[in-house]
C-alpha cells in the first residue's frame, strides 16, 4: 500500500513538471527567434546545425520525460508489461538516436563559460552512455543493472526540470555573479540528481540483502 502510494505521487509529481516543460515548449514550436531562451542565443542564431539542434531538441526531449515515467512503475512493469516494453523502446530511440545527439550539439554552444559549456557536454554524453548501459544490460537479461542504468538515465532526462527549480530557488540563498550563478546551476542540475539515484539504489540494494 505505502509502495502504491509512492508511486502515484511519484508520478504526478513528474506529470506535473511533465506539463510544465511542454508548456514552456510551446512557444518554440512556431520557430521564431525572438522570445525567451532564444533572445540570449542571437550570437550564433545562424548557426544552422545549432539552429536544427535546438528544434530537434526541444520536440523530442518532452518523449523521453514522458516515456520515463512508466519505466519505474511496479504495477506497469507486472501488469502491462508490453506497455513497459514498448515505452521503455521510445525512451532508448528517442535518448540515442535524437534528444541526446542534438542536446549534445547544443552544449558546445551553451550559454556562460567554459565551466557550464563543459557541464552540459558531460551531461549530454552520460545521457547517452547511460542509456546505451541500460539497453545492453536487459538484452543481456540483466534486469538488475538494466534497472540502475535506467534510473541514472532518468535522473539525467529530469535535470532539464532540476535545473529550472535551481534556477528560482538557488538565487533566494546564494548570490553569485551571472556567470558563476549559470555555471553553478548547470553542475547542480544533474550532479544532484545522480547523487539521489545512487542514494536509492544503495537502498534499493540493501532492501534486497536484508
């Protein structure tokens, strides 16, 4: 019952972030570049495989977020099982072949230093090394480590959320400089995540021991 509940407030609480990241991707769906985000990137605007990146990027991303959600479900993964595969296959294509490569792209040209350009390469190239993890190791039938590298995978898909909570909360308590703040929040966004998912597989491990 407590597991149950868990699991529905897991996910609706990634649901609501879920929506709220679509809701921030609907502007740039009519492919103008002037608003927001796009306002601090006019320098390198023209770059056009920056450009294709940043649209790829901004549409298929939201699949991944979406597809995650019904791989840690206990009660998908025993009574949909094909659901489970299916999405867990959406989740994989989308990292590798799509989200991943054109956020990869983007990092070489994301906005602040060298210190937060370099952030989000790792982020982007653990991403993909991460999930590719996961597909070897369930087709390998390792469903243990399969679970522990998709979790890692996620905890990544969910620093694009991790990154806007920083982003309103971090400043309240810590004042840094435009700069230093960016590059700040671009290390936090996912270095904090993967600090809580490793967190929950040492217990997740240590449940199965006892």
């Amino acid at each position: 019952m407590i597991k149950s509940i868990r699991s529905v407030i897991w996910i609706a609480f990634i649901s609501l972030f879920c929506w709220l990241m679509i809701d921030l991707t609907l502007p740039y769906l009519t492919f103008t570049y002037d608003i927001d985000f796009l306002l601090t990137k006019q320098k390198i605007i023209h770059v056009k495989h920056w450009r294709y990146a940043f649209n790829t990027h901004i549409l298929f991303s939201i699949f991944s977020l979406v597809a995650g959600l019904t791989q840690f479900s206990q009660y998908i993964l025993t009574k949909y099982k094909k659901l489970h595969r299916v999405m867990g296959y959406v989740y994989v294509i989308d990292v590798l072949c799509i989200a991943g490569p054109s956020g990869l792209i983007m990092a070489f040209y994301a906005n602040g230093n060298i210190v937060s350009k370099t952030s989000f390469v790792l982020l982007s190239s653990f991403w993909i090394l991460f999930t590719a993890l996961a597909i070897i190791k369930v087709l390998n039938k390792d469903f243990i480590e399969h679970e522990k590298w998709m979790m890692r995978s996620y905890a990544l898909t969910l620093s694009a959320i991790t990154l806007r909570l920083l982003a309103l909360v971090l400043p309240k308590f810590i004042h840094l400089t435009a700069k230093d703040e960016y590059a700040t929040l671009a290390w936090l966004s996912w270095t904090v995540n993967l600090l809580i998912v490793e967190i929950l597989i040492y217990f997740k491990k240590t449940n199965r021991l006892s």
